[in-house]
C-alpha cells in the first residue's frame, strides 16, 4: 500500500510533465502563427488559435502588459509581470508554473515562451487546467488499489510489470511531447489501450497532426506570398500602423538603393525610404484617405524617379491594421514625357515660323502691294524659300522617324571611299563657292571599300559637309578626311566658328541649335546631326565631334568593320 502515494505522484508529475512540454510546443507554435498586434485584433487571433489548440493563450509584452489572450478582453486584465512563468521566459525563454489562475480563479498548469522580433520582445503563454490530470491520477490511483490488493495474490513480480508498463506508456507520451516541441516531425502515436493514457494519447497524435498541418499550411501560404511578391515588377512595402516596416520585396530594397538582405523588419519606414514624403502619405492614410499616389525623386548615382501608391490594410471586421506602399519606376516614362513634350513645342515653333512667313506674305500679295510686279515677284520668292524650308523639314522628320523605328532597312553594298567623296563634294560645290569655302578631300589610299547603304551613306556626308559649309564665314575651309583605323573613319573638317564646349553633348539632340537665329536664316532645321547620328548607329558605328571655339570643328565617323555593318543591318530589321 505504500507504494500508492508514490506512484500517484509519479503519475501526476510525468502527466504535468508531458502536458507541460506539450504546452510549451504550442506556445512556441502559436507564437509562430500570431501576428504582432495588440489589442482587440490579437484578441480574436488569440481566440481562434486556442479553439484550434484546445488551451487557453495569453500574449504578454515585456513590461507584463497583456496585449491578447482567448478567454476575455486584453484590456480587461492586470498587469501580468509578477508571473512567475513569465518571468522565467523573460529571463531565459521560457518558463512553467502550477498555481491557481488569479484571472478565472482555477487551477492551472502555465507554459510560456519569449519571442523576440528585432527589438521587440513578447511572451506567448499556454495554459489548461489541471482538472484532467487530477481526475487521471485519482482513477489511476483507485485503480493501483485494487491492482495491488489483487497483486498481494500474484506477488511483488505482478505489480512491478503493471507498473514498468504504464512507466512505459508514460515516458513514450513524454518522447513524444519532446519530439513535438523540438519541431521535429511527430512520431508515430496510436493508443495501446482503452484507457485514460489511450484516450490521452489518441489526443496527443491527434494535437500533432492537426498543428503540423496548421505549420504546414501556414508555410506554405508564407512561401507561396513570398514568391508573388519576388516576381513582381513593383517593390512592395508593408508597415504597421505607426510606420514601422513589416514585410519588403526584392524589388522594393533595389528602388529605394538598399543593399541585399536589408528587409528593414520593425525600422520606422521614414528611416528606410529617406524621403519625408513617404511620412505624409502614411499621415494621409492614417487620417482616412483611401490611397494616396506620390512622385518621389531618389538622388544617387543615377536620378531615379518612383510613383508611390499607398492604401490602407484592414481586417474582416473593417479595421486597419497596417498600410501598404506599392512602388513603380516611372524614371524612363517621365523622361519621354519630356522629350514628347519638347519635341511637339519645338515641331510647332519650327512648324509656325514658315507658315506664319508664307501666310503674311500671301496676305500682302492678295492686296494692293500684288500689283507691283517687282512686289510680287520678291514676296512669291520668300514665299518658295519657306516652302523649300518647310519642305526640307517635314523630309527630315519622315527620315528621323523611319531611322527611328528601323522602318527602313539598310541596303548593304560595297563602297568605295574615294568616288562617294567627290560625288558629295561635286553636290556641294556651288554651295560653297557662292558663300567663299573652298572644299577639299584627303582619302587614304589604304582606306579599305565600306559595306554599307550607299544612299544612307552618301547622306551622312553630305549633313556633314551642309553643315560645316554653313558655319564657316568666307574665306574659310571644308575637307574630308577617310583613313583606315579599326575599320575605317571618316572626318570632316572645317574652320568655321567652333562650338562651345558646354554644348557638345547635346549637337545630335532633334531642333538643338547653338545659334537659332544664324541656323534659321541659313534654312538648318535642326535634324541634321541627328539624322547622321541614327545613320551611323544603324550601321554600329561611332560618332564623335571635338570643337574649338574661331578654330573650327571636327566631325568623325567610324565605321565598323564589313563583318559588323552585315550583323548591324540584320538587327536594324
């Protein structure tokens, strides 16, 4: 009979035994799977995940605030500091107690379990009433007593086997809690008998069935958010409601110029961004704007221009609990918004300046001034003079644009250097001879022949050539130099007024002119150099343009080998 008080309270302390390490999985399971609230949001995750578990849970901050727990309202409740299970996880990450429940006013068996998140600490605490265990012991008890009034029959032999047996049961129950709470995979469990240990131990692999496939749920949907938001274009941030960064994409860490690895978890979204543009939009969010958009401008190395959206995040019961930001790169399409914007003012201007000449000129022929022949004769001239210009301008602009859209192919032949030169030189002659520019040509005779588009090429030369001839006064000089170096390059020099240095880098932008008022008067529109810089790319050559100013400028071409034009050409169609 002695042995009875004994073995009942072997009986009772490997039952609080298992049930504590059991308690302790789940609170680190729970931990896991509840989010980092407080409040009414944390109450109902609380409520949701002890039904699924079978216990009750209590989330408690460092300074022993209860920021959720199943059973009642978090703000209902005392501060929880003076716990001992929670100041034993505080102190070396968790904790166990057996006390009587200050809260419901019942007996309890109490596991706990720090978490940490950056700097954030909470305690996740498990709890279920020892009501079970009791009942458990005190059957098991009545049955050790008539087991051993039976046994006084069969011997000492008898009772150490029934009791070896439940030992046994026991301590596999408690192999497997372990095993559960170490997170490995649960071992097999089925019950060896009918009784209280069967039922707890159908219970058990029951509990560990259900929390691996809850884990295994939980991470799969983790895997499978983290893979859309890997594979997205736009960067992604999600903050909690006071700004700090919960969840960052990939492409989010790339926009904002973060280095590799840097998820920002739990950093104010200000410090992250360094833009306090992003603190208003969450300051507008917050005051209960939908979504807001924002332009934000990154400085660095490369001027970066992000669209930012951001909407609010709210629960199924309609409350926010965080905001979003989704971040596109609009750098590239801002910047042909510019250029479209440009380029229609300067279409426009270049468009209006002939029409408005032709118009007012018309005008005054369709008057009294008509009548005069000398009249008419001088106004129907300025008349065709913008015309021409006008002419010449939209032809550019056909030009550039099918350059620009590779809408025609280049025609590749073979050419020889020397004969295309003084063809454009013979074109040119009496342009320069009326304005007193002599023109010359230096060929290399080991320039080797191009393989090129002979009428693309011709026309190269000859914006070249119009070119340097309008701005060099009388007097001055125009030549054309070939030689053979990397495939061949082609210069043409003149002695003209030169370039400003400032201005050199954007010579080939469309309607750019160093000197408007002289390129007008000369009938320029602006296209040349770009039209030749289009020409020279199609074929994958190099253009390069150095200048002095009253010393004159140089303008080389070079061209790619026969080789490279064919592959040029191919990619140009």
């Amino acid at each position: 009979m002695t042995a009875i008080p004994y073995v009942a309270v072997t009986v009772e302390r490997h039952q609080i035994e298992t049930l504590g390490e059991r308690l302790l999985a789940e609170a680190r399971l729970a931990a896991e799977a509840l989010p980092w609230t407080s409040g009414a949001p944390l109450d109902a995750a609380c409520t949701q995940l002890a039904a699924d578990l079978g216990v009750r849970l209590t989330v408690i901050a460092a300074d022993g605030r209860v920021l959720g727990e199943s059973t009642r309202s978090s703000e209902s409740l005392e501060n929880h500091a003076d716990r001992p299970e929670v100041r034993a996880a505080l102190e070396t990450g968790h904790g166990r107690a057996v006390r009587q429940s200050g809260t419901i006013g019942v007996r309890l068996l109490y596991a706990a379990w720090r978490e940490t998140r950056g700097d954030a600490v909470r305690v996740v605490r498990t709890a279920l009433p020892l009501t079970a265990v009791a009942e458990n012991v005190a059957h098991l008890r009545r049955l050790l007593v008539i087991g051993l009034l039976a046994a006084m029959l069969l011997g000492l032999a008898t009772s150490l086997v029934l009791s070896r047996r439940v030992l046994r049961r026991i301590q596999r129950l408690v192999g497997f809690a372990r095993a559960v709470a170490g997170g490995a995979p649960a071992p097999y469990l089925a019950p060896e008998r009918r009784d209280d240990l069967g039922v707890l131990e159908a219970q058990l692999a029951e509990m560990a069935r259900e929390v691996t496939a809850t884990i295994a749920a939980l991470r799969v949907e983790r895997e499978r958010l983290e893979a859309i938001l890997r594979g997205m274009v736009e960067g992604v941030l999600v903050t909690d409601l006071v700004g700090r960064v919960a969840l960052m994409n990939e492409r989010a860490r790339e926009l904002l110029g973060l280095r590799a690895g840097h998820d920002g978890a739990g950093r104010p979204l200000v410090e992250v961004a360094r833009q306090p543009q992003v603190s208003e939009m969450l300051r507008e969010l917050a005051g209960g704007e939908t979504v807001v958009s924002r332009d934000l401008t990154l400085e660095g190395a490369e001027r970066t221009t992000l669209q930012v959206n951001g909407a609010r995040l709210c629960g199924p019961d309609g409350q926010p609990f965080g905001y979003v930001l989704v971040l596109h790169d609009v750098t590239e399409l801002r910047r042909l918004e510019v250029v479209r914007r440009d380029f229609v003012a300067n279409v426009s201007h270049e468009l209006r300046t002939p029409l408005t000449a032709i118009k007012g000129y018309a005008e005054t022929l369709l008057g009294s001034a008509g009548d005069d022949r000398e009249t008419r004769r001088r106004f129907l001239s300025v008349i065709d003079r913008h015309s021409e210009r006008l002419g010449r301008l939209i032809d550019d602009l056909l030009t550039l644009s099918d350059l620009e859209l590779g809408r025609t192919p280049l025609r590749l032949g073979t050419i020889a250097v020397g004969p295309a030169v003084e063809d454009v030189l013979q074109i040119l002659s009496e342009t320069a001879k009326r304005v007193g520019v002599e023109l010359g040509a230096r060929v290399d005779p080991a320039s080797p022949a191009l393989e090129a588009d002979a009428d693309r090429f011709r026309q190269v030369l000859i914006n070249l050539v119009d070119n340097a001839i309008k701005y060099t006064p009388g007097g001055g000089r125009v030549s054309v130099r070939a030689a053979a170096a990397r495939g061949a390059e082609h210069a043409v020099e003149d002695t003209g007024v030169g370039i400003p240095a400032q201005d050199l880098p954007r010579l080939s932008e469309r309607f750019f002119r160093v000197d408007k008022v002289r390129s007008r008067a000369l009938g320029g529109t602006g296209l040349g150099l770009a039209i030749v810089k289009h020409i020279v790319q199609a074929h994958g050559g190099e253009l390069g343009i150095t200048s002095a100013v009253g010393r004159g400028t140089t303008v080389r071409v070079l061209w790619p080998a026969a080789a490279r034009s064919r592959a040029a050409a191919e990619a140009a169609r």
